[in-house]
C-alpha cells in the first residue's frame, strides 16, 4: 500500500507588490521558504514581520458541521465563552444542532517530521488540560491502515487479536498536513481508485487529555451502519440531525418503544461501515475500551469522544460491504462453530415455580410436534441463585432424561459468587481472584460481615444471591481464577450434565449501588458506595461523564461496580476494562467449554466486544412483548453480523410483558430465521410457550421445520465465516451494493447471498411490501408457489403472508 505524506505550511511570500499585505500570492507554497528560490523565480522577497493575522471568526460556514463544545446537558452561553468556543442562541437549523461549538481551529501542531503534535495555543480543552505534546503514526498490516494518536505510557485495551492484514484489490493513501493561519494538524485517509476522502480531520477539534479525548471527521457519505449496542429504529443512520449514542457495557434493558432511544445496552462496538456514493464500502473500528460515545452529524460528519486510552483507529477498504466484514473479522478474529443442534428451537423462561413447572412445558411443546433442542434453565435451578449450586434436586435425573429424547440442557452463570458458601470458600483456598478495592482505606465495612472477606480488599456489591458477592477477575494473570473456574465447572457437571452456557450479568451488572460523599466505613443497607469527591472520585465523577452517564440521569457506577476497582492483579481498574468484562468472561467460558464438555456447544453472553464472536454467539437482552421490538431484532441480528457475531437471536415472542397470539405467531414466523432460535420469557408474564395457542404452536411448528430443511445450507454459511470471515445473515445492500433502493431497507435480510426473507413485522397486516433487486431472479420457497419466479415488471411487490405458512422467503437464482 502506499502512503504519500503532504506538508502544508502558510508563508508570505509573494509575487508582485502590492499596497496591502493582506492579498499577497504566494511564490513558495512549498515548505520552507527561501530567499534564492523565492528571487530565481522572479518574485519578491519580503522578511519584515507579517502584518497580515488571520482570525476566524467562526469554525464553519453550515450548522450542519459542528463540533458540539458543550456535549453535556443544558448548554449555557456563559460556560461555552469560557471555554473559548462559539455561542449561537439562533433557533436551530438542524435537530440536534449544538449552540456552543468549536472554532476549527482547534487541534494540534504537526512537526516537521511528521510525528509529534503539540497543543495549538488557541486550543482549549473544556474538561482538563490537554496533554502535550502526543505522537501520530500510521502504518499498514496488508490494506488495512492503522492512524493512531497517542502519549507514550497510557493504557492499551489488553486483547488479543489476530491482527490480520486485509486483502484487497484497494488501499487507502493517507495525507497528513496544515490547515488555517495557526497550522492546524488534520490528516485526510483517501482511497486511491476514486480519490473519495474516507476522513477528513480538517473539520478540527482535536483534544487530548488524560479523561477527554476528541477527534472529529468529515464522512464522505450518509450511508452509515454500525456502532452499538442500542436499539436503532432504522439500519441505516439518520444523518440528517445530530445524535449521540454512548457506548458503555451497561446492563438495562432496550426501549424500542420510543420514537428515538440512544441507550448504551450490553455490549460496545465502536466499529461502523460506510457506503460510498458509488457503492464502494469501507469500515473503520476505533480501538478504545473505556467509556465512550460518537455523535453522528449532518455534515456528513462524526465526533469521537473517549475518557481514556489512546486513538488507535483501523480502515478496511473493502470495497464490497462483505469484503469489509472480512477484513475486519481477519483483524478481530473469525467467529466460532457452534454445534450443528445449537441452531434448533430452545424453550426457557425466568419465573418457572419449580422443576416440574418447566417439564411441564417441555412436555406440552414436545408432544405439540414442536422440534425442540435446547432447555434453558434460568437461575431457578440454584439454590438461592447461587452460581454453581444446584436448587431443583432432580434437575440432573431429568437432564438425563432429556438426552434421551435428543435435546439438551443450557444453564444460565453469572459471574457474581456469593462470599459465604462453598464455591467461594474454595475460590479462597486456590487464591482465585475477584475486583478488589485499591487500598484497605476504601474498603467499606461489607467485607466485615462475613469471615471469608473480612481484612480483604474484595469490593463486594448485590445480584441474585441473598447476601452480598464478589465478582470475578476474569483478567487474573496468575492462571489461578481460571484454575478455580474450570474446576467449579467441572464440579458442577460432574452432578448435572448439562450441554452449553448462557452467561449474564456480565457488565458487569450489580443491583444496588449509590454514591459515597466521603471514605465509607460504615455498612450502608448491605450496598456498595462508590467514592465521588476528590481525587478518589476521579473515575466515578469525571468532569465529562459522557451520555452513557446523562441520558439515565445517573452516574457512571449506576448498575454496576466502581470504576477505581482493580483487577488483573492490580494492573488495571475498571474504568477503562469495564467494557472488556464480558469479553473476558466469554474467553474463559469458551475454554472451560472445550475442556469439560470437550464437544461444540452453544455459548451465548449479554455483554459483547470486538471479538467476542471467536467464542460465544449473543442474545439481544431483556426485550419486550412489542411489534417495535420484533421490528428492531431483524436491526440487532443484521449488526451483530456486521460485529462478527453472527449467532445471534431476540427472545422471540418478548421477555417482559404479557405476548399475544398474532405477536407471538409473527415473531416465530421471523424467528425460524435468526440463527439463534429461542422463546424465552420473562417472570410474572403469562407463559408462551408455543403450544399455548393452537395457531402459535401450528405456526412455529412449520416454519422451525423449515428452517430444518435448509440447516444444512445455513451451518455452512457458518462454516464459511468461521474460516474466511464475512457476515450469515446480511441486509441487501452487501449484494446489491450499486442499487441505492436497498440501502434503507431494514426488516427484509438475506442468509448469505442465496436467501431472501421477508417477514411481516407489523400488527394486522397480511401482506408484506417487499423489494427484489432486479439484477436478480427470484424464486418462491414456499410450499403453496415453490419455485414461481417473481414478475421482473416491478421491483416493490406486495405479498401475501397467512398465519398458517412460513414467512415470505425466496431463493436467488
């Protein structure tokens, strides 16, 4: 790949006299101006002192295009001035559009040789003073450029990725120079088969500190997908207003409900994928675990802000949108193989009474002629939801039972141990660890209340158990958490045999935490404090807590642990690996998996990072009994592929909230579909169970048989991914990348490149509107019209879709 590198420097040098030196012309726009060159080439030489001084007076023509210099709530013109920013109380153009903002003269120096910036003297960081100066470097691993900017010494996300170069028959060359009178850095990555500007940095804002990092592009399109977790209402980005979403591991459920919910969920991917205007597609992964958020503009443009780490930012050229998903899945890691029953009907609930309450269900769905493969037992089987204890007393007999009739069992583990009871006694006796406080100072007077924490620096906190608990170090350098680990696993499947894992809670999620004004000595209701003045507040109170704090009206710890925890031994606190947590855990899981069970399984986890895919499939959480949500699942299942984490599925027919036939029938007609089939509910609901409803049971029946027939093509789609990369299920545009009409279709996707599915995702409707790229023939796959291609006369056709059939699918021929 190449790289050609471009200085740019403003001189005055100038060509014919003039009574002003404002309108001069420069005779040496190249660096380094000299007075031979300057008199050779015929031109006048000046050295007198510039009088000419070039002053913004503001960073940019179009409110389309800013830089949000009060990103917090309530903006007021009072602080914005004093940030050094812009004030503009005029009514808004734009939705969204910030009233204090950035000159784009904000940024850093480049020097002369290319790899250090300094901090411009105009530039004024808001929060804290900007660290200077920092590094820039770029280099390639095949096609993929890597731009990091970065201060020597900081934290590195600790992951261990492949790190595989793309293959590419494009490459991106990167532009590095100065722009406006102070000589501003920007950098520009192009790509060098149309010259279309990927970044343009030039927009300014520029910031660098130790807990507020900034940097800001323009886009070169509005076709923009990606970034997560949250519930997105539409595949592709509305560009045309200003949004943020935060992204911090965060364990809440989804609102698809609201008309616009920017909620940061379980899991963070800061990786997007653009589509050119020409259909060229590129990603971009910004490699950065702390708490973070992107605002999304209609310049088109982007604002990255993070509260740690270092910009370490990764472009795949693509150009086809498959070929990008593959490039970074070389980079991250390729997803696992599930077993080949992992992709059949599994059937769970929280809030089963007891074990002959969830046989019962069972039973009824198995002689309902319902292909059933998995049992899903929720924390209901512990005793007193403990991990790694075994409640229902005749759960092992029936897991037996279960293998006989052909379907297997997957149990729910959290990482949160209850300090007083067996397995943790033993986690103590083989030194495992768990997140610690940093000093014995902070320790709050919990760990006095049980022999095995008391004059330790365990930071314990409230999930499932009754009494408090210690959460996991799955970052223990010393072999020995994972020694323990694998050994209550090995345990606990000595007395159940079961066949898979589900993990949760692993946020890490904690229940009850609130805000600690001084050092805590006193027990406080059994709950954890987190400490918020001074400098041991300095994680839990930045000064810029980002919207995954504001949008909840809540601090950062809310629902978690405290973010000056220490794990891997002290090396690391949670502020900046909290969002690695999950990750982490899924590691361990995968594993253990391969050495108790020793076979392929179907591990699945609530909270997810870039690479998670390599050892665990996801579920999109705590959804509701709604048409919206069905609506957003086919949304999360598409990005999630994108992710590189193709075995993915939504509760169907909803967890919280009672169902009703015609959702519930929808949704199995679509969830026959998700790689991850799974009816599962939540507690105090009304069971769903698919044989509830004569219709529901008939409707799952067909379309889960189906979706048998065609298992063998769907596994090898996966085969495919495991060992190349790329995406099972995909929206049209990935192979229809020139037929702008699929670019915002969002409730129709493809099993890889052969496969349309069409659902219905709206209540009483019978029909579907659907489109067909017309480059393609299409063939029904429905038993009443198999094999009638459709009319090529028209590309948007209305289709029939009964209760009683499966979902509208069709073959590409």
């Amino acid at each position: 790949m190449l790289l050609s590198v471009v200085y740019i420097q403003f001189v005055w040098v100038v060509i014919e006299s003039q009574s002003e030196p404002s309108a001069r012309i420069d005779c040496h726009p190249e660096p380094y101006p000299d007075e031979t060159v300057c008199l050779s080439r015929g031109c006048i030489w000046d050295a007198q002192k510039p009088t000419f001084v070039w002053v913004v007076i503001e960073s940019q023509s179009e409110p389309s295009a800013r830089i949000d210099c009060h990103p917090e709530p309530y903006p007021d013109e009072t602080v914005c001035l004093s940030r050094g920013c812009i004030w503009d109380a005029q009514k808004p153009t734009v939705t969204g559009e910030p009233s204090c903002y950035f000159y784009n003269t904000t940024g850093y120096i480049l020097s002369t040789d290319g790899a250090v910036l300094t901090a411009a003297t105009n530039s004024k960081n808001p929060f804290y003073p900007n660290i200077s100066p920092i590094k820039f470097h770029y280099n390639c691993t095949g096609q993929t450029l890597n731009v990091k900017i970065y201060a020597s010494g900081r934290y590195e996300p600790p992951i261990d990725f492949p790190r595989k170069g793309s293959l590419s028959n494009d490459e991106f060359l990167i532009t590095t120079g100065a722009t406006g009178p102070h000589g501003t850095f920007a950098f520009i990555v192009t790509r060098k088969s149309t010259n279309i500007k990927i970044w343009d940095t030039s927009i300014g804002g520029l910031l660098f500190s130790d807990q507020y990092i900034q940097i800001a592009t323009y886009l070169p399109t509005k076709n923009i997908y990606g970034f997560g977790e949250h519930i997105h209402k539409s595949l592709k980005h509305n560009m045309d207003r200003y949004t943020t979403w935060p992204m911090y591991a965060h364990g809440v459920a989804p609102d698809s409900y609201a008309g616009l919910s920017t909620r940061n969920l379980y899991g963070v991917h800061p990786f997007y994928m653009a589509v050119e205007e020409d259909g060229n597609a590129h990603g971009v992964l910004i490699l950065n675990s702390n708490v973070q958020e992107v605002t999304l503009g209609p310049g088109p443009h982007l604002v990255y802000r993070t509260l740690g780490g270092n910009l370490d930012i990764y472009f795949f050229p693509g150009p086809t949108p498959e070929e990008v998903v593959q490039q970074y899945l070389a980079f991250i890691g390729t997803p696992f193989m599930p077993a080949y029953w992992a992709f059949g009907y599994q059937l769970g609930r929280r809030g089963y009474t007891d074990l002959a309450d969830m046989m019962d269900k069972v039973n009824v769905t198995v002689k309902g002629g319902i292909p059933l493969e998995i049992v899903v037992a929720d924390i209901e089987y512990m005793e007193d939801n403990k991990v790694f204890t075994l409640g229902w007393k005749e759960l092992p007999v029936y897991a037996n039972h279960l293998h006989q009739l052909g379907i297997h069992l997957s149990i729910v583990v959290n990482p949160q141990v209850q300090v007083n009871y067996s397995t943790f006694q033993r986690a103590m006796d083989m030194k495992a660890r768990f997140v610690e406080w940093p000093e014995a100072r902070l320790v709050d007077g919990l760990n006095k209340l049980y022999p095995l924490t008391n004059g330790t620096l365990l930071m314990l906190s409230n999930a499932w158990p009754s009494n408090n608990t210690a959460t996991v170090d799955f970052m223990d350098p010393s072999g020995n958490t994972e020694k323990w680990w694998t050994n209550e696993f090995k345990l606990f499947h000595q007395q159940v045999a079961f066949d898979s894992v589900w993990l949760d809670m692993n946020e890490p999620t904690n229940f009850f935490v609130e805000p600690a004004f001084g050092v805590n000595s006193l027990v406080n209701w059994n709950h954890l404090r987190c400490p918020i003045n001074g400098a041991d507040g300095k994680y839990d109170n930045p000064r810029y807590a980002t919207w995954a704090s504001y949008i909840y009206e809540e601090e950062l710890f809310t629902h978690t642990l405290c973010s000056l925890g220490k794990v891997a031994a002290g090396k690391y606190n949670l502020y900046d690996t909290h969002n690695l947590y999950g990750l982490r855990m899924t590691t361990y899981m995968h594993e253990v998996h391969d050495k108790i069970l020793k076979t392929r399984g179907a591990v699945i986890s609530r909270s997810t990072f870039p690479s998670a895919g390599r050892y665990s499939g996801h579920f999109l959480g705590q959804n509701s009994a709604l048409w919206e949500d069905l609506q957003t699942s086919i949304i999360g299942i598409i990005e999630f592929n994108i992710f590189g984490i193709p075995f993915v599925g939504a509760d169907i027919c909803g967890y919280s909230a009672n169902s009703n036939e015609e959702l519930c029938i929808r949704w199995h007609q679509l969830g026959a579909f998700y790689p991850l089939s799974r009816n599962y509910n939540g507690p105090y609901n009304k069971p769903h169970h698919p044989t509830y409803s004569t219709r529901v049971g008939s409707a799952a029946k067909r379309s889960l048989l189906f979706k048998y027939h065609y298992l063998p093509y769907l596994y090898t789609l996966f085969y495919l991914a495991n060992r190349n990369g790329g995406t099972v299920i995909r929206p049209l545009f990935f192979e229809f990348p020139t037929d702008v009409s699929t670019y915002d279709i969002s409730y129709q996707f493809m099993w890889g490149s052969g496969m349309l599915v069409a659902p219905v995702v709206s209540k009483g409707r019978k029909t579907v509107d659907a489109y067909f790229p017309p480059s393609a023939t299409w063939y029904s796959l429905r038993e009443k019209d198999y094999g009638t291609a459709m009319n090529k006369t028209s590309s948007n056709v209305k289709l029939y879709a009964g209760w009683d059939e499966v979902a509208p699918v069709f073959a590409r021929g």
